[in-house]
C-alpha cells in the first residue's frame, strides 16, 4: 500500500518534537479528497494548518507558511536582506580583479566597491634594459631594430 506523502514541518514546543503538513497543493487523494478541491479564495482555505513562520511570497511577508492560499493578509513588504559588504572595510588602493570583475581596491566586492567593469588582461610588460643583437628582426609581421623584436620595448619600423 503506498503511503501518502506529505511535506511536513518539525516544530519543536517545550521540547517535545511535532511535525504540521505544510501549507501544499498536494493534497492525498483518497478519504472524500479530490484533486483541485480546494479554490485559493474559497473561505474553506481558512481552515489549512499552516507552520507559523514568517514567509515571503511575491515580494509581501505573511505570517504563516501558507502566504496568501489560507486567506492571510499581508503583514507588509519583505525586509532587505542584510548586506553583505562593509563600506566601513579599510582597503589598499589596488586594482583587482575578482570574479572577472575589476574593483578600484584590494578588497574587490567586500567594501561594497562597485565594479568598474571587466577584468582585462594587462598589455605584456617588456623590459627596456634587456640587451639584445642590433639586427633587423620580424616579429608578428612587423619589422624590430634588434633581435629581441618588442620585448625590450621597442616600436616597430613597419611592416615587415
């Protein structure tokens, strides 16, 4: 015989465990139940055992699990939810980039930092003391004076 399901809430009350159906649209059939016999505005709604708990549905806060299907009113508008950054954090000045965002502080988002846009790969850095053969060179299809092409920083002539 297959048992009925139910979704059910543990409450505990001066340490004795209950469990509550939760507020649910699936309902066993069986025992003079019928599928879809219960209208959301019909005053019969009223009586569903709801979990006592505050709950947030399209943006208003009830005070049951069942939000607006037992006729509940609601108690106004959800809170916020609490931020998850300090704008009073203390952070280096560096650009860093977290998350493939690029943040004006070492801290990225935990400062409550905006992004300033995606991360960018940084221009290969070259090296103006590297010593290389003064000989013509092509590199990518542009013509260098020396040998080491645009690693020591040099500009190319043209093209090659």
């Amino acid at each position: 015989m297959n048992s009925p399901r139910f979704p059910l809430l543990a409450l505990t009350f001066l340490g004795a465990l209950a469990f509550l159906p939760a507020c649910s649209e699936d309902v066993p059939l069986g025992n003079g139940n019928q599928q879809n016999n219960l209208d959301k505005t019909s005053p019969s709604n009223k009586d569903k055992v709801c979990a006592q708990a505050l709950t947030c549905v399209e943006g208003q806060m009830y005070p049951t699990a069942c939000g607006p299907s037992n006729g509940d009113k609601p108690l106004g508008p959800c809170e916020e939810p609490e931020p998850t950054c300090d704008p009073e954090l203390i952070c280096t000045q560096v650009m860093t980039c977290v998350d493939g965002q690029l943040y004006p502080t070492g801290c990225g988002p935990k400062n409550c930092d905006k992004p300033l846009g995606p991360c960018e790969e940084p221009e290969p850095t070259c090296d103006p003391e590297l010593i290389c053969a003064q000989v013509m060179t092509c590199v990518d299809g542009q013509l260098y004076p020396t040998g080491c092409g645009p690693k020591n920083c040099d500009k190319p002539l043209g093209p090659c």
